[in-house]
C-alpha cells in the first residue's frame, strides 16, 4: 500500500469492520475499525499514535479462525480530533490470504448494504460481519 492517491498500488475498499491490534506482546483493550482495506494493506482509526516503521499484529475477525496478519505502519495522521488514523502494509503474507481477507470484507460491506435495503436495519460492521459468517462464512471458497 502506498501512502499517496496518486501512487496507489491496490485499489481501496472502504470499511467498518473491527479489528483488533497489539504491539508485540502488549494487546490494546479496545476494539478499532478498519477505515479501508485493500490487497497490500489496511488504515484504521485509533486512540493510539503509532510511530512509523513499527510491525503490528493485526486481528480481524471476519472468518473462523480469525485472520491475523503482521502488518508495518507506514503512516499515522492525526484525525479526528483525539484520533489518529493509521497506514499500516502487510507483511509476511501470500497473495491469496490477502485476497481472501479483502473479498471476505468486501462481502460483508455488500450484505449490510443489502439489509439496510431489505429490511431497513443499519448495521454496524461488527454486526454484519457476526451476520454474514453466521449465515454465509461455511460456504465461502476455501
């Protein structure tokens, strides 16, 4: 993931999905969500400033088990207020698990859209994604 539009490697996918996310051996309490994911990366927003070049564990629960990922923070911008919102490349990891994790969120992005249309119930990210891997994650391409 590159750090500006105009040198953009991976198209983005826009998100709400939560995630979770630790500094080596010390977890945050707090659960985050993902601002936008794509093959090569991920941005979230965070009460927590992240130097740059610093490796993060990154957990996000949209399949069972759920996908863990290492990833290196190559921004932080300070956003919204208290927050800040993080760039963060993906390390250490193939192709095909990247693209499983994007598609898997670009589903679940789709389905609470799709209830919002149907049934005119707003989802959160964290309850659409519960949803959609309750409903459709057993059936989902290995």
């Amino acid at each position: 993931m590159r750090d500006t539009a105009h040198n953009r490697q991976f198209i983005r996918h826009p998100t709400d999905i939560p995630i979770q996310w630790s500094l080596g051996n010390v977890s945050l309490p707090d659960t985050e969500y993902l601002h936008n994911i794509s093959e090569g990366g991920l941005a979230f927003v965070s009460q927590t400033q992240v130097p740059e070049g610093v490796t993060i564990d990154i957990n996000i629960p949209v399949h069972r088990p759920n996908f863990a990922i290492k990833g290196v923070v190559v921004w932080c911008h300070n956003a919204f207020g208290e927050q800040f919102e993080i760039g963060v490349r993906f390390v250490d990891a193939n192709t095909r698990f990247r693209m499983r994790m994007v598609e898997q969120v670009c589903h679940i992005e789709v389905f609470k859209r799709e209830i919002l249309e149907t049934e005119g119930r707003l989802l959160t990210g964290e309850q659409a994604a519960e949803a959609w891997i309750d409903r459709y994650a057993k059936d989902f391409p290995r």
